[in-house]
C-alpha cells in the first residue's frame, strides 16, 4: 500500500507538471521560432506521464475529508416567504466549520434566517455570494465532513496552489535545460532623434469633497415595506379622523401601580397595552373597523388581532398581538415585553408579523405631534398615538393644564363610514380618559 501511494503521488505530480509544461509551451509557440522548443518541451514532459494509465486516480475531495461531499441547502424562510437576500457569509472555501455554526445569513422581508453547518468539516466550494436571491432548496455550500486540523483552520486553497508551484519547480528545470533556446532577436536600430518631452497635462478642476455622494442596496425589508405601503395608497379609499385624549387619569393610574403591577406580574405598566384594551373595546362595538374587503365579499372577524409596533436593530417591526379580546392589561404587557425582546435578539418569526386586523402605530416616541398614518394592507384601519404635552383645557368650566395627546384614525372609505370612524375613535378616547369604563366592560 505505501508503494502504490508514493506512485500516485508522483504521478499526480508529473501531472502537474505536463499540464504546465503544456501551458509553457503554448506561451513559447506563439513567439517567434518557438516552435521548435514548444515540442521539446512537450517530449520531454510525456515520458513522466507515461505510466498514468496504470492507476486510477483518487478525487482530491474524499482523499483529504475521509467522506463523501455534503450539500448545504438554504432552508425554507417563512411562510409566505418565497425569497430571501444573501446579506452575510461567514465561511471561506478550504476553512473548517464546526457542527451547528452559522455559515450564512439570509435577509427574508422583516427577519434574518442563519444558515448553519449540519456536520463539522471543511468547506469545498461556495456558490451564492452577498447580494445574491435565493429560493428555498437552492444549493449553497459544498462541505465534507472532516476534522479541525491541528493549530488552527485549514489553509485555504490558494495558499496550496501557491506552493504546488514551488514544489514542481526542480522536475521543470532538466525539461528546461533540454529545450534549445530561442535564437535572440535582431537588435532595433537607434532612434535618430530623442522624443521630445511631453507637454504637462492641463490641471484637472477641483472637485468640493463635501458634496459626496453614496450609492446602497435597498434591503428586502424595505422593498417590502414600500411595496406594500404603495400597494395600500393605490387600493383603499384612505379618509383620516383626529381627536385629542386627556391623559391626566390614565398617568396617574400608571403613576400610582406602576411599582405593584411591575412586583406583581413581572413587567412595567405601560400607555400602549391601555390603548390595544381601548382598541379592542372599540373593535368589538363597532365590527366594519376590523373586518376586511374580500372581492366581492366583507370578512367580519368576531377575534381582534393588534399589531404593534416594536423596535429592532433593523428598524420597527410590527409583531402580532392575538385575542386580544381575552387578555388583561397584565397579559398584553407581558406580550409586548416578549416581542421586544425576541425583535432585539432577531428571532422575531415572521408568522407573529402577518395576520393583524388592527394595528397601532406609535410616533409620540419619536416626539411626533401629529400625523396621518397609512393602512397596513388588507387591514381596514390604522390608529396613530402621539406624543403627549402638557396643554390648556377646560375642565367644568375651568382652564386647568392637562397632558393630552392627538391621536389619528386612517380608515379605508370603501368598508368604513364616517360615523363608524368617529364613533370608534370616541369610543377609545372614553376609556384612555375614565379607564374605570373600560375595567368595569361597559
């Protein structure tokens, strides 16, 4: 056996070798009375491949990894989900990865899908790069199965091909000296006359360096978000309704069980799950604000599903709070607590971001006055909260300073009426401003 391994290794090597002789060759026939030698050198490096008929020759693949070559495959994003964006790799080719490390990343609309090894070996060839569309099922990697070389990871094929040169170099040099020279080329006669110098190019006009410009990728996410928002403004018939809240009751309710509510149900007591239990009430009272255009049809939903707005390293998401005509003020907090934290670790599933018949969008937190938001399709309505400032208001009779906040219901025209629409939006600003209305369900 280790006689029939020293011969494949040299014959692999007098390959090599006559494949660049070969190379050599060519360049040397193409110049003048080259010829000759080109067929030197091709004589001389047949001889040392003249046994390679004898053995068949082992793939270089199953020799180095002990194993057959394993397809990474990208996995299925989402539902609904058809694509998705190459947006990071994190594995070179000729480089170990361990079993259950993360090769690649892929950008799927609101979430980001790793990719990770299924075995520990070396990877063999990549085929996406960054930038790249790909589908389910689409083949990414090709790695082997193998083991973490010992001081470190494997050198990458490059720096192997670099010393298969070096290596080949003294087989090449008795070919070498074998081949006749080339006879040297007739001298060129000298020039009669020195060039004359060239002439000094024009100085090329300055440029302001503040005026930059820079050119990126639009992210998938943003792809979605603006088709759907455009795809929104185009279909519905969208009609916006205004009303202020005073929130001097509500605060002080934050203000005076905040510290119980947050010992007791283990988080903080907040405006937004007050306003989703609002929303909720309103739902339910007036029904056309949470069904949906169908054809033909009107889908009338007796659930209230809420979304929300959530921040996340990639900007705001909009997770899905469901039944939320079953939960307390405690049980929503809790939610919104969990989706937080799931968008800042980038776990959020897209299924908990699809499905809302309602959705609250919340600008006062960037210090938004006010506004009019646009319908998340194929929702029917949109409440917009603002941020909340201390203003002048007449309480029986008297000019007191209250915090108050503008709140903005945008509405689809075609399924909603304006009665419907105020109503709705009365309905939430009773229950912000005596919440013991909204406790009591009346």
């Amino acid at each position: 056996q280790d006689i029939m391994l020293r011969r494949l290794t040299r014959i692999s090597t007098a390959q090599r070798a006559a494949r660049a002789f070969a190379r050599s060759s060519r360049a040397v026939a193409a110049r003048p009375s080259g010829v000759a030698a080109a067929r030197a050198m091709l004589r001389a490096c047949s001889t040392s491949i003249s046994c390679k008929s004898h053995f068949a020759v082992v793939p270089a693949r199953h020799m180095s990894s002990g194993g057959d070559a394993v397809n990474v495959t990208i996995p299925t994003l989402a539902e609904s989900v058809s694509e998705g964006e190459v947006v990071g790799i994190h594995v070179e080719v000729g480089g170990f990865i361990a079993e259950d490390e993360m090769m690649m990343e892929i950008d799927a609309e609101k979430l980001t899908v790793p990719v990770n090894a299924p075995i520990s070996g070396i990877v063999q060839e990549i085929k996406v790069e960054v930038g790249d569309n790909v589908t389910p099922g689409t083949l990414a990697i090709v790695m082997v199965p193998g083991e973490a070389p010992e001081g470190g990871a494997a050198a990458p094929p490059k720096a192997a091909e670099e010393e298969a040169p070096k290596q080949e170099a003294p087989a090449a040099a008795p070919a070498a000296e074998a081949a006749p020279s080339p006879p040297a080329a007739p001298k060129a006669e000298p020039q009669a006359k020195a060039a004359p110098p060239s002439q000094p190019a024009a100085s090329a006009p300055v440029i302001n360096s503040d005026r930059v410009e820079r050119r990126e990728r639009m992210s998938r996410m943003r792809k979605t978000i603006s088709g759907r928002l455009k795809g929104a403004q185009n279909t519905a018939a969208m009609l916006t309704t205004f009303n202020e809240i005073d929130m001097f009751k509500i605060a002080n309710m934050r203000k005076e069980y905040k510290d119980e509510f947050e010992k007791r149900h283990g988080v903080r007591f907040g405006f937004m799950s007050a306003f989703v239990k609002a929303s909720t009430k309103a739902l339910q009272a007036e029904p056309a604000v949470n069904a949906v255009i169908d054809g033909d049809d009107i889908v009338y939903r007796d659930y209230c599903d809420v979304s929300v707005a959530v921040a996340s390293p990639k900007g705001l998401v909009v997770p899905v709070i469901r039944n939320t005509e079953k939960m307390s003020l405690a049980d929503i907090e809790k939610q919104i607590a969990a989706y937080g934290q799931q968008a800042k670790a980038g776990t959020l599933p897209i299924e908990d971001m699809t499905g809302g018949t309602f959705t609250i969008s919340n600008g006062g937190v960037f210090g938004s006055m006010m506004g009019t938001p646009i319908i998340n399709p194929p929702q029917s309505a949109i409440l917009g909260m603002h941020n909340i400032v201390d203003r002048a208001v007449v309480v029986n009779g008297e000019v007191k300073v209250r915090p108050v906040m503008y709140v903005a219901l945008t509405y689809d025209h075609r399924l909603v009426d304006g009665r419907e629409a105020v109503t709705f939006l009365r309905r939430i600003k009773r229950c912000i401003e005596d919440p013991a209305f909204m406790l009591l369900d009346l």
